[in-house]
C-alpha cells in the first residue's frame, strides 16, 4: 500500500511538473503567434503604401511627361515666331547700314515693330494666361 501512494504520489508530480511545462510552453508560443500577428499587419500596412506610393509615382510621371509635351510645343511655336521675325530684321539691317545713318540712332524712332510687339504679348499671355492683358482676346 506505500508503495502505491508513493507511486501515485510522484505520478502526480510528475505529471503536475509535465503539465505546468506544457503550461508555459503554451504562453510562450501564444505570445510569439500575436507578436507574428502584429508583425504579418504592419507588413501588410506597408505594402499598401507602398503599392499607393508606386501609383502616385505613376500618375506624377505621366502629369509631368504631360506638362513637359505642353511646353515643348509653346516653346516650338515660340521659336517659329522668333524665327520669322529674324528673316525681315534682317533685311531691315541691311537697309540701315546701306543708309550709312549715326551709330547711335534707332531704327523706327526706338519703338519696337508691331511683329515683335504681338510676340512679346503671346509669349507673357503664355507664362500668365489669367492676366486681364490676356483675357481679353
């Protein structure tokens, strides 16, 4: 009968010492499973960000591939203007030193030819297209 109780008895401890292990081995992978939890949900924050930060890149690309094309060609249109106009300047220099007049005196009284004057005008209406100069045509 001692025998029995002593088997029993350390059988209970035994199992007691074996369960309360088995107790904080379960704590230990409960804690480690919300900490995997918590790290799988900030990755998954991260990756969504990540994935708007790419299309808002995407998007700012094609606005400024767009804006770029839009002043390629004011800036095109610009310089045909610029173009046209260097062809009469130049004729109308070749009358001045034919002329043979003072150095000093300016073609057409100093005021600026009705050509240059309208280019000014479309290439400020350009940079300041709500300005009242340029509304109004």
């Amino acid at each position: 009968m001692f025998y029995i109780i002593i088997g029993l008895s350390a059988s209970t401890i035994a199992l007691g010492w074996l369960s309360l292990s088995l107790h904080d081995d379960k704590i230990i992978a409960e804690q480690a499973l919300v900490q995997a939890i918590n790290v799988n949900s900030d990755m998954q924050k991260s990756l969504k960000l990540r994935d708007l930060s790419c299309k808002q890149d995407a998007a700012s690309v094609v606005e400024v591939e767009a804006s770029k094309k839009d002043l390629q060609t004011k800036i095109e249109v610009v310089s045909d203007n610029i173009e046209k106009l260097r062809k009469p300047v130049a004729v109308k220099q070749e009358n001045i030193k034919n002329e043979n007049l003072k150095p000093n005196v300016l073609p057409d009284d100093g005021l600026l030819s009705d050509n240059i004057v309208s280019l000014l005008k479309q290439g400020y209406c350009t940079t300041y297209p709500t300005d009242s100069e340029c509304i109004s045509e």
